[in-house]
C-alpha cells in the first residue's frame, strides 16, 4: 500500500505523489465534547487537519491510527448509525506480506471498530474476527497524540505564545499526555487499553493476537479528556456508557410528538434531524440547550440557539424552555466595551477554551449580536403560547422588560427608532446581524455600509417582539404595558415601510448605513421580514415573487444573494449561498401571507437536496450554483455538519405547509390551508400538543387540498382545520 506520509522528528508530511482526496468527517457529539473521525475511525496526524478529539474547544486527541502488522486495513464502510450515538467502521486485512511472500491473503480478518462519546471521554471497542482457514498471528497497533490546540487555532489563528506540555506518564494500561495552558489549567489526555498491551510507550500500543479459524478477539480503548477545574469523567467499561447514552437518549423522546409519512426517505431526514439536534443539544444546568454546530460552533449562541428553539418549538417546546432560561442567566446586566455588553442585551457565543480564558479572544462571554435580544422576547412569547406554561413566564418577566429597555435604550444607537449596532470591541465583530461575515452587508454599487447599521429584518424581530409580547402583558394583567408595546411595533410597522422600501427592486433594503442611505440590494434578509410580519401586504406579494424567482431561488433553495447583485458569489459564505434556515423562515413567511404552495416549494427543494448529502443531514449552508439536471447541490467546504438551526429546518418549514398553530394558551390546534408536496401521500402526527393536552391527526393529500383526520384528541384540545 503506498504510503501517503512520512514523519521526520515530530512533524508529519504530505508526500507529494500522494493525492488525497477529501472526504467528510465522521462526527459525534455528547454535551461539550464532540469528535471527528476519518471514514476509518482514525484521525490523521495531518496539520491543518480538523479531525480530533476536543473538550470545551480544545483537542485532546490530534492523532490516532490503527494498523495490522503495520499495514493500514482496507476499508469496507463505515456509518454514523441512525441515533447518532455510534459511529461503526468495517474493514479488513490487506495482503500481509513477510519477504515478499503472502502470509495472510487480504480479507481473511475482519476489523470492527465502534466509537462513542460519553461524559467527557471516547470509548472504543475493537473486534478482530478470523475468517481464514488456518491459525494467524498479526500485531495490531495503535499510534495516538494530542496537541491541545486550541478550535481558533484550528480555524487559523495564530498565537504567540502556547502553554507547555510535559513528558507523558506510561503504565501497563494506560498513557496519560498532560499540558500546562498559559490560563493556568492543567490539562490530560489519559488513554486507556483494555487487555493491557503487550507493548506501551508514549505514543504507541500493540497487541501480538494470535487467531484460531473462527476466533475473535475483543480489545477497548478509552479516551478521556481531563482539566483542572472541572469534574474527573468517571470512566465506564465501554457496554455500561453505550447503555447509559442510549437510555438518556431514550428519555427525551416523551417530550415531544411524532411525525411519519408515506415517504421512507421523508421519513429518514425527519429522524436523522431530529437525531441531530438530540446529538447538538447539552444538558446545561439551566436545561438543554442546542449548541449550534460541529466544529466551528458547539457551544452555546443566542441567536441559533432561539431559532433552533422556534423552528422546533411545535415538535418539542422543552428545547426552547433551556434556551431561554440560560440566556436570562447569561443576559448581561452592565455595560463593557470589550464584550460589546449593555445592560438587558443577550448573549452572543460563549466559550470555554484556554483562548478564551486568557482573553486571546474575545469569546468567553461574548455579546455583539443585534438580534438576539428581540429574537429573546419572540421566543418567550412563542414559548408561552405553544405551552401556557405562566410560571417560567413570570421568572423571566424581568428579563423580559431588561430586553425591552435595551432595545429602546442601547439597542437604537442613533435614536430614530431602529435598532442599530457598531461595535465597541476592537477585536469583536463587525457585522452583527445572522449574515456576521465582513463583506455581508453592502450598497448597490458594492462599497461597505458604514455603522451603525440597521438591518431590515431586525426590525421586523422588533416588531413581532413587542407585538408577541403585547398580548403576553393583557394576559398577565399589565395593560398599560400592552398597549405601550402594541403601539410602538405599529409605529415602526408604519416608518419600516417608508425607510425601507425600494419600489424599482420590489423588496425592503437589506439594511440603513450610519447615514440612513438603504443598502439597496436583493438580499434574503427581507424572507425573515416576511416571518415577522412587518412587511406590509401590498409589499409581501412583490417580495415573495423576487425570491421565487430565478435570480434568487438555485433550484435548491433560496440565496441569501440574488444573482447578478454586487458581491454575489455562490461559493462565498454570506453572498450567494443557500441556507436552509433561512429558508425555513422564509417559507413560514411566505405561508403567513396566503403563499403556502411557495412554502411547499421550498420544502421541495430542501428534501431533495437532502437526498445528496450524506446521512441525509442538510449542512449549515452550501453553495449557490443553479440546480443542474443530474447533479446534486455543490457543498460549502468548510460547513458546519451538523448545525442546529439547519437541522430544525424541515419542521419549520413543514409547520408552514400545513399552517400550523399550536396554542396551548387558547386550547386550540389550527391547520389553515394545509398543503403536502406531490411526494407524500400521507402523513400523521402523534401527540401533536405533548406534553400538554394533545391529539393525533392524519393528513391526507388530494389532488387540490388536503383532508384531515382527527385520530384521537384530549377532551381539553380544539382542532380548527381552516380552508
């Protein structure tokens, strides 16, 4: 087998007569560690690759190889089963060679390799199985390191200094690899074996296996990421955490309704989303919470956190509840410069890496984001509605009024009544909107907009902020409140339309610059304004035939971008790309202006661009090059896979194809105008309503309408079908 590196002294190099070709990660996730494998279960010891093994954002595990009488085993398949939970990898001997001579045909031994994260550490479990006609004896050897470097580091950055690491401790079973951070936190990786190794050093085991035909052999490798400070992760045999990962996963599943269709491969994209967000979403002490993305972004953010929660909200409203009791906790209560924090603003990012506690970043607690605050007070309120549940309302009314205040106080930079933002962090962001790249927001002629700057779909998260939380004040008896909130988002309704509209582009301007010049340009942004409701009906219709046409929609979804503006590139990040959350909140917008067939549209083109990404699971983004016939939809490189809000998407999205509305505040389920794609002839909801009162329903499509069946419903529920 040719060899595709070599190692001289402690680097590894690319030979040049090797071509590599690239191929997704294998990726696993269990609350703030996550993992990323080759197709093999290895990780290659290749700077600047992103595989490894990391905890809080730094990798614990850099490198690790298996191999058979020093020959790499052939690969056979490997897959990320459908839970999430195990990653499972088949390969093989190749030809095991002594002087040139055969000894060992290939494909007489099988290698099963399964891997599973659990509370802090990665479990292994090896199976060498002996097919062969006669007795074989092989080494099988593993080769690990970790170089403790941090995800930014990853990612690109330099920095100039680094913390220290000391020789590693080498016993019978185990290696244990320590590191000093500049942060002062002393860090391990221990790597355990199970039988103990006939050989050990320190970077290096190995078993000499000596194989009957018909004999298995079973070893097991465990990985556990150690840092002062934090709790030691009590280490299982492999079987108990695989059994205590399955039963947590298990436990969550009462929680919330089930769907199923006619449509098996519908059916794998709901199962494998809703597997993903259970694999992003950490048990926080305030409750789970999604952390966004895997690698760039598995921690906690504001923005995709709520989102996720909303487009999620009606399956399972226990996701949002986490969410918004730890960005109360986390809401900043005074004004610092460095974190772009105001008192009542809500959190950006969080993390917990060595970058971040020496404030090489600026991240540990990290608050420029303009959105979120008002995204909170939708959240809240979407929360109280699909749940009725007062009392979480009550603990966070204060939270709720801090949000209030930040939005009419710090949040209207300029104070002309919209909400702005321009940074005050030096090393913070510049562009604090969802679309967070540099060049994202710009005027026609392609220049930058100067700050501050107020983007037109933050408006609208205003807007349906105060309204939403309007009707939560009548109720709990906070008139005067209502009234004030119901007048303010109808005041801003009224000067949107007259500071944003642009009649020769038929769309809202993607934002005001720090002169109140519109950036007039074709930007998915004004799909969000559509969700919100601040766009004005006799607009809506012109928005929305722009985005369905071709200069906006792929074929594959709709650009964040329309072709043919300045800046648009397909490949870029911000300018061109297809996002399916961004979608999806177009598509509910759509839906809530009388265009659900756009909705189902859309649902259209994201399931089949689901059937060409592998496990079925839509990445974070990917490129915008118009849909080719016989080709699938061109991937983003370095996209996020899983991403929470993307792995949500399908279910907003198909609440807006049945117009759906959950209200548990009024005891009531409305379906208005449902419609299914020509691909589903059916579909049925389970416990629609869990875990409050709840029903079971069957859709069933027609050739101009859909028919719904009531299958069962708690005295206590409503269900209102309107046509």
């Amino acid at each position: 087998m040719a060899k595709k590196k070599i190692q001289i002294d402690d680097k590894w190099y690319v030979l040049a007569t090797f071509a590599h070709p690239e191929e997704q990660p294998q990726v696993l996730k269990n609350d703030e560690t996550f993992a990323m494998f080759d197709r093999f279960g290895d990780v290659a010891a290749l700077a600047p690759g992103q595989e490894g093994l990391y905890h809080n954002d730094t990798r614990y595990l850099s490198h690790q190889e298996l191999t058979i009488n020093g020959a790499r085993p052939l690969y056979l398949g490997s897959s990320v089963e459908e839970a999430n939970s195990l990653l499972v990898i088949d390969l093989m001997n190749p030809d095991l060679t002594v002087d040139n001579k055969v000894v060992l045909p290939k494909g007489t031994l099988h290698l099963y390799r399964a891997k599973l994260l659990w509370k802090g550490a990665c479990y292994e479990h090896l199976r060498l199985s002996h097919h062969g006609e006669e007795s074989a004896t092989v080494r099988l050897e593993m080769t690990f390191d970790g170089d403790f470097i941090d995800l930014f580091e990853v990612r690109g950055m330099q920095r100039k200094q680094r913390g220290e690491r000391s020789p590693p401790e080498v016993a019978a079973t185990e290696v244990v690899l320590p590191y000093q951070g500049r942060d002062g936190r002393a860090r391990r990786t221990r790597v355990r074996f199970e039988p103990a190794p006939r050989s050990i050093d320190a970077g290096r085991a190995s078993w000499d296996l000596r194989l009957d035909p018909g004999e298995e052999h079973h070893l097991y490798c465990t990985v556990v990421c150690e840092c002062e400070g934090e709790p030691v992760p009590a280490v299982l045999p492999y079987h108990s955490a695989l059994h205590e990962n399955n039963r947590v996963r298990l436990q969550g599943q009462g929680t919330r309704c089930a769907i199923e269709t006619s449509n098996p491969l519908v059916n794998l994209w709901l199962d494998r989303s809703v597997s993903d967000l259970a694999m992003l979403t950490t048990e926080l002490p305030s409750g789970p919470y999604p952390f966004a993305g895997v690698p760039w972004y598995s921690t906690t953010f504001g923005r995709d956190g709520i989102l996720t929660a909303l487009e999620y909200l009606w399956v399972d409203p226990n996701l949002a509840r986490g969410v918004l009791c730890f960005l109360a906790a986390t809401q900043a209560t005074e004004s610092d410069a460095e974190r772009d924090a105001e008192p009542g603003k809500i959190l950006h990012e969080a993390r917990a890496s060595e970058m971040a506690h020496t404030r090489e970043i600026p991240f540990g607690r990290y608050y420029g984001t303009v959105d979120a605050t008002p995204l909170f007070l939708v959240l809240a309120a979407a929360y109280w509605q699909r749940t009725a549940d007062e009392g979480l309302i009550r603990s966070l009314w204060p939270h709720l009024l801090a949000a209030l205040r930040w939005i009419d106080e710090s949040g209207d930079v300029d104070g002309d009544g919209f909400v702005e933002y321009a940074r005050r962090s030096a090393e913070g962001l510049v562009q604090q909107g969802w679309k967070d790249s540099n060049d994202s927001v710009f005027h026609r002629d392609g220049q930058m907009a100067d700050a501050p700057i107020a983007l037109c779909e933050v408006q609208g998260y205003v807007y349906q902020g105060k309204r939403m939380v309007a009707e939560m004040a009548r109720h709990l008896g906070e008139t005067a409140l209502a009234d004030r909130l119901a007048a303010q988002a109808e005041e801003l309704r009224r000067r949107f339309q007259s500071a944003f509209w642009c009649d020769d582009l038929a769309t809202y301007a993607l934002a005001l610059d720090g002169q109140k010049k519109p950036c007039q340009v074709l930007s998915s942004n004004t799909g969000h304004c559509l969700w919100s409701g601040i766009a004005a009906p006799e607009h809506a219709q012109r928005v929305i035939d722009g985005l369905m046409g071709a200069d906006f929609f792929s074929g594959w979804g709709i650009r964040t971008i329309a072709a043919g503006q300045p800046r648009y590139n397909p490949m870029s990040y911000h300018n061109g790309s297809v996002w399916p959350h961004d979608n999806a909140l177009a598509a509910a917008g759509m839906a809530g202006y009388g265009r659900t067939e756009d909705a189902v549209r859309l649902f259209s083109s994201l399931f089949d661009a689901s059937l060409h990404f592998d496990l079925h699971r839509l990445p974070e983004l990917f490129c915008g090059f118009p849909r080719r016939a016989g080709a699938g939809p061109t991937l983003y490189p370095v996209a996020c896979s899983p991403q929470a809000w993307a792995a949500a998407a399908p279910f907003a999205i198909l609440q807006a194809c049945l117009g759906l509305e959950v209200r548990a505040d009024t005891g009531e389920m409305v379906l208005k105008t449902p419609r299914l794609p020509p691909f589903i002839d059916w579909l049925r909801i389970t416990r629609l309503g869990a875990p409050g009162p709840s029903c079971d329903l069957l859709l069933q499509r027609y050739e101009r309408n859909v028919g719904v069946e009531v299958l069962r419903k708690d005295p206590a529920l409503r269900v209102s079908i309107q046509a």
